[in-house]
C-alpha cells in the first residue's frame, strides 16, 4: 500500500512538471531541491561527512554547504529530466546538449572497437540512455532494481525509451559480453561503493571500486571512455568525452581500474557541486565519519 501511494506521488509530480511551463518549471525544482535540502538531515549529514574528508580545511563552510545545496539541485533536475527526456525526439534532445570532444566516441565507432563508456552520479548520467542511444548506437546499461515494483516498471520503461536496455545489476556479466558483441555501447557508472569492489584511492582516500569494468574491457579488447554530463544551466548540458583508456595498456587489472578511479575522482573534485555527495562513498574504510 505504502509504495503504491509514493507511486501515484509520483505520477503527480510527473504530471505537473510536464505542463509547467519551462521558466516556471525552474522554480518549482528550485523551491523542491532546497525544501528537501532542510528536511533531509541525514543525507546531508553524510555529504558534509564526504565533503570533510574529501577536502578538509581547504574548502570553508559556506562553500561545502553550497556544495550540497547544489547536489540536492542537481539530483531534483535529474529526475524531471529523467521524466521529461523519454517523450523528447533527438532533434529536441540535440538542443539541449552541447557535445565537447565527439569525436573520441565517433571514433572508436568509425574503427568498429567494442565500447564501454563509464560515468560516475554525476550531472545528468540519464542522457546515455537517451541522447547516446539515439545520436550514436544502442547503449545497455546495468541498474539495481528499486524495491517499489511501481517505480521500477516507470523506471524500465524510461530507461529504456530510445533504443537502450537495462541488466539487472545482479549477474549482467553475460548480458554485457553479449551487448558489445552485438556492437551496443555499454555505459556503467562506477563511482559508488561496492562491497564486492577492489581497493583503490579515490579523491585522496581508500575506497572500494568494482573491477568488472577492467575484466570486460580485457576479455572484449573494449575501449573504455570516460564521460561527464555537466549542468550548465537548467535544461542545458555539456556532454564531455575525455581521453579513451586501452586496457592493452595496464599489466594487471587493478591498475586498471585504479587509472579509472583517478580519472573520475579527479574530474568530481574540481567540479565537486553535480556528484551525489549524499551516499556513504567511504564507509568501508572510514565507517566513523558517517556516525552522529
């Protein structure tokens, strides 16, 4: 009963940021993201945890505070993007994105190389599924699946809008082999924790990173490109290519993976203010920090 009402909460809230014009859709998401900003005390006790960790003294108060502020923004943009961005064609997608460095993803399509692209919660993630998809070739993805059966049919459904597909994150190893074998982009974000993840230095700091990404680039020949979804103002988005990793490169797969871990960690702490800063990143070594 319980998820069947944050279900049909949902559908509300679905249906007024569509018919609210996009000036004032802005400002509903405005008031929403700082609302839940006050309310939402425990998540932010966990990203000022993050952000101390992280930055130490090099960052003041009112900096880390904006920081947050702006994380709860980017994730309530998420979501009306998330349910705006299925009914839009790429035509209308292509005005909201400006595509910085396209060619190193045109590329290894021109040369027929098996393509893993990784990310991290980090702007708009979403637009692999939906403007990657439709721009350049079918992308699968891996997402756990939501406890609310409600949600995660919408949540599919979504996701799956323009040409993608969605693993379950338990046991997609074979599902993945299969859809870069079958010439799709596989698009994984890998910044959070992960109990089955190896130990690397992530921002400074010993985490936990999963190193299935390393494994199926090795055995698939993958290249693996980093890319980042940057809000730079409401509706409107830099989708940024870095340098692609060969994992012909690394002798072993922890460096590997470690290589990846910089990349991301380095690109999130100079732009610190679209990650999820919210989630426990550092629990496994750092369990203390997350304690009141």
């Amino acid at each position: 009963m319980v998820n069947f009402l944050l279900y049909l909460v949902y559908k509300i809230f679905k249906a007024i940021v569509l018919i609210l014009p996009h000036s004032f859709a802005k400002i509903f998401l405005d008031g929403l993201s700082y609302f839940v900003y006050i309310v939402d005390t425990k998540h932010k006790y966990y990203a000022k945890a993050n952000l101390n960790l992280v930055y130490q003294n090099s960052l003041n108060e009112k900096r880390k505070n904006q920081i947050i502020k702006n994380s709860y923004k980017n994730m309530i943009y998420n979501i009306y993007e998330f349910i705006q961005n299925p009914t839009l064609s790429l035509l209308e997608l292509e005005k909201k994105v400006t595509v910085l460095d396209e060619h190193i993803l045109t590329d290894a399509i021109k040369n027929n190389r098996k393509i893993i692209l990784i990310s991290a919660h980090y702007g708009n993630w979403e637009y692999i599924t939906s403007y990657i998809s439709l721009k350049y070739k079918p992308t699968t993805m891996v997402g756990r699946k939501m406890n609310n059966k409600y949600l995660n049919e919408d949540l599919i459904k979504n996701r799956t809008k323009h040409n993608s597909e969605m693993l379950d994150k338990n046991g997609s190893a074979m599902g993945l082999m299969k859809a870069l074998k079958n010439g799709r982009i596989v698009g994984l974000a890998i910044d959070q924790n992960n109990p089955k993840g190896i130990e690397v230095e992530f921002m400074g700091h010993r985490a936990l990173m999963v190193d299935s990404v390393s494994r199926l680039a090795v055995k698939t020949d993958a290249i693996i490109i980093p890319v980042f979804f940057d809000n730079i103002s409401f509706g409107k988005y830099n989708i940024n290519f870095l340098p692609p990793i060969e994992p012909s490169g690394f002798d072993d797969i922890k460096k590997l993976t470690q290589k990846q871990a910089d990349i991301l960690g380095d690109y999130i702490y100079n732009h610190p203010d679209q990650w999820f800063w919210q989630h426990k990143r550092f629990k496994i070594f750092y369990k203390d920090i997350y304690e009141r």
